[in-house]
C-alpha cells in the first residue's frame, strides 16, 4: 500500500511539473498550447475524403443488395449434386483400380 501511495505522489508532482513547464512554453511561444498541440499522431483523413469513402461503400453494398444474388449462390467452392454424383463415381473408380492392381501383385 505505501509503495503505491509513494507511486501515485510522484506521478501527480509529474504531473504538476509538466503543466508548469506546458505554460512556461506558452508564455515564451506567446500562444495558449493545448494538450493536443503535443501529440502527434498519424496522418488525418479530411472530412470530403471520408466522405467519398462512405459514399463509396454505400454503393456497393446497395448495388450488392440490389442484384438480386442471394448469399447462398454468391458463396463459391459449392457442389452440385451432379459434381457430387461425378467425384463419387470417379473415386470408385480409383479405388477399384488399387484394389486390382493390389490382387495382381500377391
């Protein structure tokens, strides 16, 4: 408890030095410097960029809804029963050949 309370006394005179030393700069800058002065951060996006982003994804998602594509037939890697029908018959195949090809070589 006493290493925490010592913690928390040192971070608040810290604190209080940084907010001397924030007016002191802004005395010698002759402006009012706020917090966010300080920060730096990434680049920003204007507000007309995010715009067109926006209206940008709007878009498809209505020229999406609007095909009239449902999200079953949109989803790719599905079988027909056909295909299905297709591979099973081939495979029997294939295994129909090993097992020959096993009984000729005993």
């Amino acid at each position: 408890m006493d290493m925490s309370l010592k913690s928390l006394e040192e971070a608040l005179l810290i604190r209080r030095q940084i907010g001397t030393l924030e007016k002191r700069l802004a005395s010698l800058l002759g402006t009012a410097l706020s917090r966010s002065a300080f920060k730096t951060g990434g680049k920003k996006m204007s507000a007309a960029t995010r715009a067109k982003l926006s209206a940008a994804a709007k878009a498809q998602w209505v020229k999406r809804k609007r095909s009239g594509v449902s999200e079953a037939a949109r989803k790719k890697g599905g079988l027909t029963p056909a295909g299905r029908k297709r591979l099973s018959q081939l495979m029997k195949a294939r295994w129909a050949a090993t097992r020959r090809a096993a009984a000729s070589k005993k």
